[in-house]
C-alpha cells in the first residue's frame, strides 16, 4: 500500500497533475488513490525527505527550484547523461540504437504539442541510460529526472526548440551507433547545454511578463 500511494503520487507530480507549488492534501489524495490515510501520509513524508515536498506553514506543497538550484541540477545532468551516452556507444545492442532510431522519427508527430514532445523526450532519454548497461548510472540519473519534475515549464516549448532538440537527438544516437564514446559524449552535452540555454531564456521572459502585469 504504501509503495503503491508513493509511486502513484510520484507520478503523478512527473506527469504533471501536480505542479510546483500545488498543495497536497492527505485527505484528498487517500479518496483519490482508493487507499487509506496511512500509506499516503508515509508517501509524503518520504517525497518530503526527497525534496520534492516542501513545507509552507502545516501543508506540503509540491516544491519548485530556485536559479541556482537549476544550475546545480543541469551541471549534474549533463556529466551523467554524457556518461551514459558515451557507455551506451560502447555497451548499446543493435536493437537498442534501432529502438532509439525509431523514437526520433516517432517523436516528430509531436512537433506541435510540447507536453506531448517533452514525455517522449523523457523516454528518449531513459532509453540511453538503459543502453549504459550501468546500473548504478540508470539510477543516479532516475533521481536527476525526478528533480526535473519541479520545473514548472519544458524547454520545448520555446519556438524552434523541438526540431532543434530531435536533431540533436539525432546527432547523439549517430554518434552511439557508429560506437564514437567521445563524439556521443559530447553530442549529448552540447543537447542538455542548449536546453539549459533555453530554459533560462524561457524563465527570464517569464519574468518580464510578471514585471510588467
């Protein structure tokens, strides 16, 4: 019960049914989960400890991450997702790189539905780390994504981001299927760098529109 309340809010809040700043209700969420008030008030205090709950007064609100904290969280990524697409042009079987092959050309029905592009973004990226055939780095990166939960926006829905982004992905499984570590490496990077960009540019005109309503 209790890992079924956890898992059920988890993702609940990384599909975006709760965002940063929403309020979780114990009360609400046990009606909603078909379970008791216990094994979700131990589902919340855990995601509490995990830091995707704060605290604002008695309530727990879904949290959101500061400038810095971003900037923590996209350093961190791209040295782990650099590393498992340089394990994954080691490790990757044929029938993972045509699995990823397939996503790409799958992922451009999405082009004008963002929400849409930035799920399958996800899986596009889980699917690398799977081919790192490295199963302490599948995990490190599960929490990395967990934290990219709390960002209130996808980089996708900047003009222009979504091609851009499946070239990229595009330019990172080539380098993977011709078995190039360092060229997938860096591919990969260089893609979380421009999302990173991105997104910064997204918060700031974000910002000006709050300043001048």
């Amino acid at each position: 019960m209790q890992k079924d309340a956890y898992t059920l809010i988890l993702e609940a809040i990384e599909g975006g049914t709760y965002r940063p700043g929403d309020r979780l209700v114990e009360s609400e969420l046990a009606e909603r989960l078909g379970v008791s008030r216990t094994p979700v008030r131990e589902a919340l205090q855990r995601l509490e400890t995990q830091s995707m709950l704060t605290r604002d007064g008695r309530s727990l609100i879904v949290a959101s991450l500061d400038h810095n904290q971003l900037a923590e969280l996209y350093v961190v990524r791209a040295e782990l997702e650099g590393l498992a697409a340089r394990l994954a042009a080691k490790h990757a079987t044929e029938e993972e790189i045509r699995v990823l092959e397939d996503m790409i050309d799958e992922d451009r029905a999405h082009l004008s539905d963002p929400e849409a592009l930035s799920r399958a973004n996800r899986r596009f990226h889980k699917q690398i780390h799977l081919a790192s055939h490295n199963r302490y780095l599948v995990q490190q990166l599960g929490l990395v994504h967990r934290s990219m939960a709390l960002l209130a926006t996808t980089s996708l829905a900047a003009e222009g981001r979504g091609e851009a982004a499946l070239a990229e992905h595009d330019a990172i499984v080539s380098a993977i299927a011709n078995g190039d570590e360092i060229g997938a490496q860096t591919a990969l990077r260089a893609h979380i760098s421009k999302a990173f960009e991105t997104r910064l540019k997204l918060d700031a005109a974000s910002q000006r529109r709050e300043s001048d309503a």
